[in-house]
C-alpha cells in the first residue's frame, strides 16, 4: 500500500533532488546521487508523490539522469538497480519494443543512458498471450553511440535483433499497460518540469530586457505570449496531479499528451521572447529545448497520443469524464 507524505517533507525532497541533479556531472553521477538520497525506496512506498517530485526536479535542472527505468521496473514489479535498466518503446509509440519472429527477437525501442553500465535489461516482449516481461543480456542491445539532437544523450535508438534463448522469463507481476502510465506520468512531470524553467527563463529575459526606452515584458503581444504559456501548462499540470490518485491508462495518456503540447508551446514562445540570445550555445535554453523535444517522443508523443485516444474512444463508442472540473 503506498503511503502518503506531507507538503512539507515533498518540499524539502524537491530541493534534495534538485540540488543533486545540478551538481552531478553526467547521468551516472546523478543516478547514484539519487539512489544515495533513497529514490529507490521512494519509488516503493510512493510512487505517485516520489515520481511526480523527482520528474519535476529532473525537468527543471535538465538533468539526464536514467530514472524513467526505475519507473518502468518498479510498475512491472521487476527490481530497482543501478545495474539494471529498460528498453523502452520507439519514439512515439506505446507497444512493446520487442517482438518474436521465429528463433529471433526484434528489438525497436529506445534505451537510456543506464544501459551503458547495466549488466541486465528488462525487455517487454510481445507474444501471442500479451506482451511479456523478460530479462536480457545488457551487452546484447547497447551499441556504439550515436550523435543525436539531445548533447546530453539521455536516450539513443536500438534496433537489433537478438537469439530467442537469451530471453529469461522474470517474476514480474506488473502488467505492460501499468508500465506506459507510470512512465507517461512520469515523463508529464518532467516536460512540465522543463516548460516551467523555459517560461521562468523567457520571462526574467523579458524583464531586463528594454527596447525602445521600456521593458520588453511592457509589450503586450510578449505578454500574451507568456500568459498563453503559463495556461497550457497550468491546464496540463491539473491533469498530471489528478494522476496521483488515478491511475487510469486514458488519464495518463491525457497527461502525457498535454504536457508535451505545453513544453512544445512554451518552447516556442520562450525561443521568439529570448530572441537572438535564444538561438546561441551561450545561453542554457537550447539544452532545454533539445530534451523536450527527445522526451516528448517517449511512450507516445503529444501528436500521436491523441489519435490514439481517438481510437479508443471510438472502440469503446463513449466518453468517459476523466477529471472533476
């Protein structure tokens, strides 16, 4: 049974994490840092306050720690290790990465930077009976890196194909749908974590900036700019906190697909209010930026995630009232 913690202990939790985060080097570094402060146990006990708290501070410092492989474990109820890490999806899909062909897996996902230092993997693999959860050789699926948009590589692309035998049944008794919720929530926190920071920026930018003898957060199309930012993610993060007490797959979907639109938006109206300097290494924004981009992709993207509502929607033929407003 998860527990519940108060206002006061998530508070000083968000400002562990985050401090963690900052000072940690590289993904590693920041992982152990957060193992060190009881994540793990976290996750256990509460996993709804404990991932919204950490993805949140994961967001807003930009770190490229490798918790989304926690989460994933921690709903299919594999083990939470260092030594082990995930195979997620392809970008912008949900389905299980791997899928059996003959004597041979297919794998098509994505890993995290964890893989490179983990000894096993867990892999969804999709049979006839469902999708199973199985356990793999790390080495067979982490190959020679590759230069994407994100300079932190938090993620990269696997594709390869592995012997059928190298799979391992595990105990595992999570199912693979709790599994995406868990991670689409997780990642909601995360890209409202990053909108939050690009809006903070955009505006104190704003504020200290003049042009033509006035602020530039005077002018009202960039105040309209701000304020269209500061709704979307306020209405995406109304529906991420609802997810702490519903867990229900369509609520996270909704979730997920809010909160990237939100980070997209205000990654936007951030890029036009900071300007030149905006599209400069000099400043932070474009680090931002690149990694909303990548995690907006994970298990589903704000773009193919409501064609996917839409499908089920019509399958069931009704729709369902997902929040009290």
């Amino acid at each position: 049974m998860s527990q519940f913690i108060d206002a006061d202990d998530l508070a000083l939790l968000a400002s562990s994490f985050e401090a963690a985060m900052a000072d940690a080097p590289g993904p590693s570094e920041a992982d152990q840092a957060m193992y060190d402060l009881g994540w793990a146990e976290l996750l256990a006990s509460a996993p709804g306050q404990g991932t919204a708290t950490a993805f949140s501070a994961l967001g807003a410092t930009g770190s490229a720690a490798s918790l989304l492989d926690d989460v994933v474990a921690n709903a299919l109820g594999a083990e939470t290790a260092l030594e082990s890490c995930c195979v997620f999806p392809a970008p912008h899909k949900a389905d299980a990465p791997g899928h059996l062909h003959g004597d041979t897996v297919i794998v098509d996902g994505m890993l995290s930077a964890r893989a490179e230092a983990a000894v096993t993997a867990v892999l969804g693999v999709g049979t006839e009976n469902g999708v199973g959860h199985f356990a793999v050789d790390a080495g067979l699926l982490y190959g020679p890196a590759v230069n994407g948009i994100d300079p932190g590589r938090a993620y990269r692309r696997v594709v390869v194909e592995i012997p059928a035998g190298a799979l391992e049944p595990t105990a595992s008794e999570g199912s693979w749908e709790s599994a995406v919720a868990g991670a689409r929530v997780a990642l909601a926190h995360q890209l409202l974590g990053g909108a939050r920071w690009m809006l903070g920026e955009a505006r104190q930018h704003a504020i200290d900036r003049a042009q033509f003898g006035r602020p530039v957060a005077s002018f009202q199309a960039i105040r309209h700019k701000l304020a269209d930012s500061l709704v979307q993610i306020e209405g995406a993060a109304s529906v991420a906190g609802a997810c702490l007490h519903d867990s229900d797959p369509m609520l996270a979907a909704l979730a997920k697909s809010l909160a990237g639109q939100a980070a997209r938006t205000t990654a936007t109206h951030a890029q036009q209010v900071l300007a030149g300097i905006g599209f400069t290494a000099e400043h932070r924004f474009h680090l931002w930026l690149k990694r909303m981009l990548v995690v907006d992709t994970l298990f589903g993207s704000a773009s193919s995630i409501p064609v996917e509502i839409g499908q089920h929607l019509l399958s069931e033929g009704t729709a369902p009232r997902l929040i009290q407003l």
